[in-house]
C-alpha cells in the first residue's frame, strides 16, 4: 500500500502531493527543492502533523523536522534574516 496515494489524506496534502511530484517530474534527479515548496510543506506540516505531511509529499523526516524549526525560529526573532 502506498500512503502517498492515501484517499484519506485531507485535500490539502493531496493538492500539494500532486505540486510536488509535477515539480520532481520536470528537474533532474537530486535537485534541491525550492523555498517556496519548502513553505508550503512547513505550513502543511503545522497544520496536519510533520509525519503525516513528510509521508504525503515524499519528504525526509528530518529534513521537514528542521525546516520547521527554522521557520519557527525565524518567526520568533524576525529581525534575524
């Protein structure tokens, strides 16, 4: 079973499951995602867990993990860019 293709998953994951595979599908293998991508998985993840989000858009664990907490760094001191 293949839970990135989960129908359980709120429209939301979906919608951006299907952005991030047409994103992968037009770059060469290995290419670092934009920042845009990354915000759009950061504010997933704040909103449906970061297991759920890092599973549905084919993203490391750990790599959500610490673009989440930089972005929530940021956030608390935003005259540190």
């Amino acid at each position: 079973m293949n839970t990135r293709r989960s129908t359980n998953l709120p429209v939301a994951l979906r919608t951006a499951s299907r952005q991030f595979d047409r994103w992968r599908s037009r770059q060469p293998k290995r290419t670092r995602l934009p920042a845009d991508l990354w915000q759009k998985a950061v504010h997933l993840a704040r909103a449906h867990g970061l297991n759920k989000t890092a599973t549905a858009l084919g993203l490391k664990y750990d790599s959500l993990k610490q673009h989440l907490a930089a972005a929530s760094a940021q956030a608390a001191d935003p005259k540190e860019v």
